[in-house]
C-alpha cells in the first residue's frame, strides 16, 4: 500500500506538471500572439489581394510622375505602406500567378511557361499557400483568375469563382483571405481598332509622355492615353471594394494589398524582363485593429525589394500561421518581421520562358539599381512574333515604321537581335535602353551581376535548361525532386550556355566538345552558345554542321539558326541549311518539341536574310495539331494550316 | 467547171488510193500472221497460266529426283515443253505476281516490297499486260489472286474474282487468257499442328530426302512428306484444268503454262534467294493447234533461263500482240523467237527485301550454275523473325535445336550472321550451303559475278538502295522515273555499300567521309558497310558514334547495329547503345521509318549478347499502330503491345 500510495502520489504530480505546462504554454502563446486580443477571442486579421492585371508601376503618379492619378490607391497608401520595389518574378500572368500561390520561384518547380503544356506537380511538402490559411481557420476565396501552372491542390479555396466572396463567410468571426481580380487594365482592353480610336480617351494624348523606345505617333499617345483611363477604372474599382470592407465594417481589421500581376501593357512591357514588365504597383493597407503586426506607420514607402514569392509568406505571417521551409520566399510584414531588414532587401529574380507560342530564354536580377539581363537567346529579337501581342495596333505599328526604316536606333533595337547580356543602371537610365555591357568600365560590375545571377540558377537549379518536351517527359510529375537529382547536369548545361560570354579563343575547345557530346542537352546549348558567336565560329563551322543532322530536333533547328546568321550555308553536299529544319519539324513528337523548332522556323522567315526564303509547304508536322493549341497558332502564323 | 472536174477526179482517185492500201495491208497482216487461219477468221490461241503457290521445282520427280511424282504435270510435258532453268525474281507471293504482271523487275518499279505499305504507280506507257490483251480482243479472266503492290491499272480483266471463268467469255470465237492460282500448295498448309501429326500422310516420311541443311528428325521428314502430299493435290487440280480445257474443245487451241509463283514452302525456301526460294517448274502445253507458234517438240525440255519479266511478253508474243518496249522482259516462245537463242541464255536475277514486317536486303544472280549473293544486311542471320514464318512447326523446331547447340554447321548458318558475299557451285553444291566467296582460287568468279551484279543494280537503278520510307515519301508516284532522275546518286550508295566487299585499309577512308556526308542515305549505306567490317572498324568508332544522334532513326538503328555487335559499347559519357535505339523508335514518323528500327531491335534481343537486353518498356512508337499492319507484328513479336 505505501508503495502504491507513493505511486498515486507521483502519478498526480506528474499530472499537476502536465497540466500546468499547458497552462503556461497557452497564456505564453496568447501573451506574445497579438492576434489573440486580451479576453482570448481570436481577432486574427483578414487579408484581401486585390489584383490588377498586365499594369506595372509606371503609370500610376503615385509612383511615377508620368503616371496617372489613382485617389483611392493613394489614400489606402496614406493609411498603409507603400513598397517602391515590388517585383513580380515573371512578366506575364499564369507564371506570375503561380509563383503568387506556390512561392517558389517557376523556374525550380516546373511552372515557368506560359502557359503549361502540361502543369506540373506541386513541390513535395508545399501546398497552395491559402491552403494553411484555410486549415488555420480563414475562410478562403478567390474571385476568380486561377491561371495555375501548377496542379492545383486540395483544400486551398473555399470557393474560387466569380461567386467567391468573403462576405459569405460562415461567420462574422471567420477571419477570410480573398483576393480579387480585376481584368480592366489586361492587355486585351488595349486591342481597339483603328475605328475605336474615334472615341477620345478621358486622358489627352497630348499629355501623356511616352517611352523614349517608342516612336511617338497619335497611335502610340491615344494608346498610353487609353491605358490611363484604365488605369484610372481599376483605381475607381480599388476604391469600391476599400468601400465594401468598410460598410461591412471589417476594413480595419484587414490588411489590403493592391497590386500589378505584372507589368504591362503597352509594348516591350508584359512578356519581357524589362521594369516595364517585371516592376508593379504595390501599396497595402493596413487597418487600424491590425497595426500592431506591422512597425511602419502610415503613409510610409520603403525601397526594400519585394517579389511574388514573398507574398504568400508575408500573407501567411500576418494570419500568424507558419510558412513551410520549402518555398522560396520571405515574410516582408509580420509582427515578428524588421522593417529596417525588409528595408534592405535589395534583390530580384527575374524570368521569361515561353510565351504562348514564343521561346526565348531570358533571365534578370535587379540589385539595387543594377539590372542584369542575360539573354540566352540572343539572335532572337525581342519583337519575335507571338501572335496574341501583335494584335495590338501600337505593336503592328511599331514594327512597319521598322521595315520602313523609321525609327531611331533606340526604337529599333526592339527588333533587332540581342547582345547575350545587358547591364542598366536604373538610375540614369530607367527605360533601359543604354546597355553598358560592353561597356570596358562598368567590367567589374557585369561580372559580379553575371556571377550572382548563374550562381542563383545553379543553386535553384533552373529547369528551364532543360527544355520543355524533355521537361514534360522526365520532370513534370516531380519537378523539384528532378531539379535535385539532375542538379550537376544542369549546372553544366549552364556553364555550357555561358561559354557564350567567353572570349571566342577561351570558349572555342570546350565548345567543340560540347558539340560532340552523347548527352542531348549539352550538343543543345553548345549550339546555342556557338550560335552567338556568329561568324567568329567559323572554326567550328563543321562541328555545327554535323548537328544539322542531329537526331535531336531542336539541336538541328539551333543549327539551322547558326547557318542562317552567318556566312557560313556553303553546306557539304551543296545541302539547304532550311531542309534540315523542314526535317526537324516532321520528327517532333510532341507539341512542346515541335513548338521551339517552328520558333525557328518564324525566326528565319522574319528576321533572316533573302538567302534562306521559308518554304511554308514544307512544314510539315507529323503529330496532330490541336485547336486552339500554341501549336496550331504557329502553324497558322507560318502560314501552314 | 474544168477546174472543178480535175479537182473531183483528184479526189476520187486519192480515195481509192487509201481504200487499195487498207485491202492491201489487211491481206498482207492476214497472210503474215499465222494467228489468222486460211479462211481469215481469227484464231488466236488461248493461253492459261495455272499457279501454283509457294513450290519451287525441288519437289517434282519431272524435274528433280528427289521429287514427287506429278503425272498430270508430266503429260502436259509430254505435249509441250520443259523449262528447266524458270526463275521467279522473287521469293514471295506479291512481289512475284506483281512481276509477273508487269513484265518489270520489282526494285526498278518500286514494288519490292512484300507487301506495299503503299502500292507503287505503274511505269509510264506500261499497263499490266492483260489489259493489252483485252484490248486486242482476249477475253481476261484471273481466279483469282491478285496480291499486287502497284496500282491496278484500269481493264486489265474481264473478271478477277473467284467466279472468274474462261467459259464466260461472249462467244466460243474470242480467245481468252485465263489465269488459275491453286492454293494447295500454299505455306499456310504447313501450318498444322503436333496433334495433326497424328494424320499420317500419303508419302511415306521415311521415302523422303531431306535437304542437307535441314536436322533430320520426325518433324521435317513429315513436313517434307506432307508437301509431298500437297504438290500430288496440285497436280490432280492441273490435272482437272486440263480436262476442262479438253471437254469444251478449247485445249488444242491453247498454251497452258504451269508454274509455281516462287519456291517453298519447307524452310530456307520462301523468302530466301537460294534456288529453293526461287527456281520454280515452269512447262508450258502446246495446243496442236497452235503448235506453229513455237519451234520445239512436244516434250522436249531447255536449261535456257526465263525469268517472271519475260512471262507476260511471252503470252502477248503467242497472243500476235506488240510488247511494250518500257518492259524488262524478253518472249521465249513465239513464231519470232528463236529457240536456240532461248537456249544460250543463262542469266537470272533475284531479290528479297521486306518480306511482311521483316527486312533483310539481298540480291542474287545466276549465270549458268553459278549463283552469286550479296547479303547487304550480313549481320542479320537469315532466320532473323518473321512472324508468319514461324508458324511452322519445323521453324520452330529448327530453331530450337540450334539453340540447344544440337546442330552441325551446314545446319546451323541459318541462324548465324552471313558474309557480304556467297558464290555457289550449283553444279557441285545443289544447296548452297558451300560458300566459295572467300576462297582465293574462286577469285575471279567472284569479282566477275559481283561486277555484273552491281552494273545491272546501277544500270537498273535499283530503288531499294533508297530505304523504303524515303520511297514511299518522295517517289512512290513515279518511281521509275524517280530511279531515272536519281540514278547517279543511287549508283554513289551502291558504291558507298560495295565499300562493304574492300580490304578494310582502302574502305576506311571512303568510309570516314560519307559518315560525314550530308546526305542521310549515304550516311546509312556508310554505317551499314563499316558495320559489317566489325572489330575490324575500330578506328573509326568515334564516327560511328557520331551516328548515333543522328537525325534519322534509320541511321541510329544501322549505328546500334554496330555497337552492338562489336566490343565498343564503351561510349562517350557512359551512354548505353541501346539508349539511342529507343530513341530512333520514339523519333520515327511512319510505319516504314519505324519497321526496320524494330527489325534492330529484334536483330539485338533475338541475336547479341547479354550486354545488351532490350527493354521492351522503352520501345514506344510516336505514330499509330494500326490492326493487322506490319507494325503490329513487330510490335507483338517484342512484347511491346
């Protein structure tokens, strides 16, 4: 009995402690967790994403004095921070929106072309960020863009269609994160006729200032005027729904963010890597019952950098829920986030893939006011045709003032063939159109931002080196775990590709051997590299010839872009650099294979001398061509369907 | 009106003029042409082909001692004449009769092809000759097999089905040509079963002879019996043919060819250029009253070799109708030929390409009794599968004993890589099983057989030096006249796969440089030769890896071959040989590209060593596989479908 009346005893006291731990615990939890006010109800913020389309920073005065005014943005700045460095990671918006939801960077998880051919897995361990939210409580909404590469997974939204609406919450108490859409400034509202253009803007075409790299005619000032407007409607639309919350009195429990998907919409702005492209509006706004998460006050802007894959984690941090170790980005606003260190940030990760039915391989970083391009397709001129952009007048325009020989070089450079790198400094030159590469005295600093950025592909490691079709056929079910296991090979398929930025001599052995590689992918870059060579590689001339018969398509349509930018077509055989390329595109096997060989095919025909006319009956594809497919607009573009 | 009466009496007299000259020529045709009896009126003779499937002359007692007796074939010898050097071109069904009605060798007209995956046009100012029959007034009737791999030209016959019949013809005074095939002898009916063995046959087993590359063994004694069996039916069937012709008065009147339409149907026969696949019996019965047509006694026998080509000028010839001059073919009977020049002529060309979805490419010549064969895929063992072929039982059996090592040497070639070259003594050697190529005192035979081999393939050209694929792309509607036009480039392949028959030291440099050839038809013809030097080719290993990413998947596949047959499967990158395999089927773009790839991949798992086992899993085809069609087959065969 003493014995087993020791053991009650021990028993009960070990219960007490038990007991008292959790005790301790949750009054610790609910001390330093501002979002449990002081009688223990939970008073969680909400969060509203209000979301522009295809709009970047530029045209809004509240950041760019050649902007329009947009009252209600401003005043949910007044009560709420402004972030002047607010980046998203890829100009157009299925990518952008992805990296939004998944917050990881496209290029590692396999999300990055627009749009998927055939949408990847999500990461292992990594969920649709709402997701959290809605398992902690929230109730979750989206109205109504989803435009996921990514399949999307189960649980993230309590309803995600034109219907959603935080207001149908369960309960007054259900914290909510909505996020709304609004379509008013998407490049499609820019695709008037020339009919239209009867109907005067809001906004005079006298009054806009217009893009140094653009030719300033009525159409190109009724353009930018008319994207004022629109400007101006999303802002009306901005205002209505800070009117909602407030009626309904949740505004200031709720932190509003409004921002750009990405840049837009004019031309040389969505789809490129530009600030045209990458750099949005951002302002949130902070509600009053809320302030205490946030250590800015009012009316604050910061130059700190922030990127789409920051926003689930600061979206996450402000609910007080945990973001998964897995994903890319950081909180940037959060009780427990430094303002001074958000203050500091003063990087972003920049992509381009494909567009559509357009390749063209681009990646950037922005570090402070540098701006690093690396353009790994460089003969490729950045007004490569992609179908759904050039029914914009102002683009149609554009280009026959170029065929007309009318612009200046700064207006022309648009579509003329790249160098593999650009270097700008924002500061002196925000339009982007002084490329210093080159440039002896600004050596170091090119490095430096050339050196950062490979390294940051190599660490992630980027995907895109491995081309789509073989991307869908190995990776797309795993793309990370792949990214992982194959993180060597991509390694080297990067090196391989910067042998382009070596001096010819120093490059030239690696690249002969690259060029004689087993592995597909090495003979593919090598060519690319050697390709921006033009007719310094006339050395190696034969070892790219061999590749025009590459069992490869896509490394004998690289080849085939070799000999139609140099002298060297006196082919062995007196053979046609094009029958190759005819060749090529009937051993596609899938769309994303046959989809960069016809890019070729559109390059040679539209940016490729007399000697090599494009013989459309000749394209012939062997697999099906899909309606409505990237294909299908290819095909209808060259002509061959 | 003087005028006008000289003009009158001009044309008068130029009428009568034309009138004299229609009697006059009328007459002479009539006089001239034994075809017209005394009394003017027609009397052409009849002629009948009776068929035989699948038999070569090996197996009647009239023309071999080891042979069954076939008395009813026998006294149509006795009433005609014996042809004891006849030779079909082909040793298969649908290329033989295609032949046959051209009067065209296969490999110039495209139809080489066992069977057509698309029929060839015919050559232009060439129909199939019964249609020039018809036009002269023959009534035409086939019963009733076709199988032609060109395009039935319109009027060939008055009826070609089984209901086709002679007797039908509109009245008792229009000459017909009637063609009859039996099908006793047929393959198919030596596909029985063990339990079928239970059935003992007519022919004793143990009376039989058994060709010496056969194992002597209960099975193919009674397969060989059976076929016995099968060649007695036939002749009762000639037999009945003969009487019919007889009761209704008409075979007096007529030439009755019998003839089998390629050798079998034991192995190593069908399929296959030895004497068993394609020396056929061939007599042909003079009708009494049509024997002036023709200057031999009646029972009398010729070694004079008459080839297919000349079958169909020889039945127009009898017919007193004019033989194209486009045709291959030469008449051997006829009131113009002369028998002794018949006699003198001692020459028969054969070829085997695909035969249903096996290729394996060889050409044949026989001058007098020596036989020359050149094997332009040697490392395919002539028992490489074909499915339909081994069905039978024996086949089976056959190859089961060389893989239990239970064979002698003759007995085992079958299954064993070849030489690029045989040269047979028929005299000396009836079954081809000695070869004499290598040895240095048949020297100059052989280099005199190849020479005339090779100037007939040039002079041809012979259009399977153009793979199958690329024929049926680019000349399947006009192939002679493609061969025409591309004559010079067929004679370089032919030359660039005779590198094949060179010391190794004075091919190799050749060799080397169309391995790098723009043209992907030289490229294969170059591997295809080096790979048959074997180890011997190890000095240029790294260029025959070059060709195992090349562009086309038939490249790849003859590349594989050589790796795979060789010690160097050490490749660059630690690439496995098979890799490239897998990837040539995935790129191939139609059922002909695909089938010879797949004929490498069986050539691999049934035939090389265990350092390469085929995974079936990796073989997928980008294109269709349609039912029944060739591709199944080979499908089927690896386990793929």
């Amino acid at each position: 009995m003493i014995v087993r009346s020791q053991e009650f005893s021990i028993v009960i006291l070990f219960r007490l402690l038990v007991a008292l731990i959790i005790v301790a615990t949750s009054t610790l939890v609910s001390l330093s967790n501002p979002l449990f006010a002081e009688d223990g109800v939970s008073k969680r913020p909400n969060i509203v994403w209000i979301i522009s389309e295809d709009n970047s920073k530029h045209y809004l005065k509240h950041f760019d004095e050649s902007g329009t005014p947009t009252p209600a943005i401003e005043a949910m700045a007044r009560h709420g921070v402004t972030f002047d460095r607010a980046f998203s990671c890829s100009p157009v918006c299925s990518v952008a929106r992805t990296t939004l939801i998944t917050s990881c960077y496209a290029p590692r998880i396999g999300t990055q072309y627009h749009r998927a051919l055939k949408q990847a897995e999500m990461p292992a361990n990594v969920s649709m960020f709402p997701k959290y939210l809605k398992d902690a409580g929230y109730y979750t909404t989206n109205n109504a863009k989803e435009d996921y590469n990514a399949v999307k997974t189960d649980g993230v939204w309590n309803e995600s269609s034109r219907r959603a609406d935080w207001k149908n919450r369960p309960s007054n108490d259900t914290p909510f994160f909505h996020v709304q859409t609004i379509h008013t400034s998407h490049e499609s509202q820019l695709h008037f006729s020339e009919a239209d253009m009867q109907t005067p803007n809001k906004t005079s075409s006298d009054e806009v200032d217009l893009q140094p790299y653009f030719p300033d005619t009525p159409l190109f000032r009724y353009t930018r005027a008319r994207y004022h407007d629109l400007i101006q409607k999303v802002d009306d639309q901005v205002g209505k729904l800070i009117e909602d919350l407030e009626t309904s009195g949740e505004l200031e429990n709720t932190f509003v963010f409004y921002f750009g998907d990405h840049g837009g919409v004019l031309p040389r702005s969505k789809g490129y890597l530009f600030e045209s492209g990458l750099h949005v509006p951002l302002v949130v706004r902070v509600g009053d019952n809320v302030k205490h998460l946030v250590d800015r006050p009012f009316g604050s802007r910061t130059n700190g950098f922030v990127e789409f894959v920051d926003f689930g984690p600061t979206t996450l941090t402000l609910a007080g829920v945990d973001v998964p170790t897995e994903v890319d980005g950081q909180p940037f606003l959060g009780d427990k986030i430094d303002a001074s260190e958000v203050d500091r940030r003063d990087e972003a990760f920049g992509h381009a893939d494909r567009f559509d039915e357009k390749y063209d391989l681009v990646r950037s970083l922005r570090v402070g006011n540098w701006k690093y391009i690396r353009n790994f397709d460089p003969i490729y001129p950045d007004s490569l045709q992609n179908n759904y952009r050039y029914n914009m007048l102002a683009y149609q325009q554009w280009r026959q003032l170029y065929q007309d020989g009318e612009l200046t070089p700064d207006q022309s450079a648009f579509f003329e063939s790249k160098l593999p790198e650009a270097l700008y400094d924002l500061e002196t030159d925000p339009h982007e159109t002084n490329n210093l590469a080159t440039e002896p005295r600004y050596r170091s600093q090119l490095i430096e931002m050339r050196d950062r950025l490979t390294q940051r592909l190599m660490d992630m490691p980027d995907l895109s080196f491995i081309p789509e079709a073989y991307l869908i056929d190995e990776a797309i079910s795993q793309p990370v775990a792949f990214g992982q296991t194959h993180r060597d090979e991509i390694g080297e398929l990067i090196r391989i590709a910067n042998l382009a930025l070596r001096p010819w001599n120093e490059a030239k052995p690696e690249l002969k051997a690259a060029l004689d590689s087993e592995d597909p992918l090495v003979r593919y870059w090598a060519v690319a590299a050697a390709t921006s060579f033009g007719d310094q590689a006339e050395s190696i001339k034969h070892e790219m010839e061999e590749r025009l018969v590459d069992m490869e398509p896509i490394v004998v349509a690289r080849a085939v872009e070799f000999f139609t930018t140099t002298e060297f077509d006196d082919l062995k055989q007196g053979a046609e650099p094009l029958s190759f390329l005819y060749r090529s595109i009937s051993r596609a096997t899938s769309e994303a294979e046959a989809l960069p060989i016809l890019g070729t095919a559109v390059f040679v025909n539209d940016h490729c001398d007399d000697r090599f006319p494009l013989d459309m009956k000749q394209v012939k594809l062997i697999i099906p061509v899909v309606p409505n497919s990237e294909l299908e607009r290819r095909m209808k573009y060259l002509g061959s369907l």
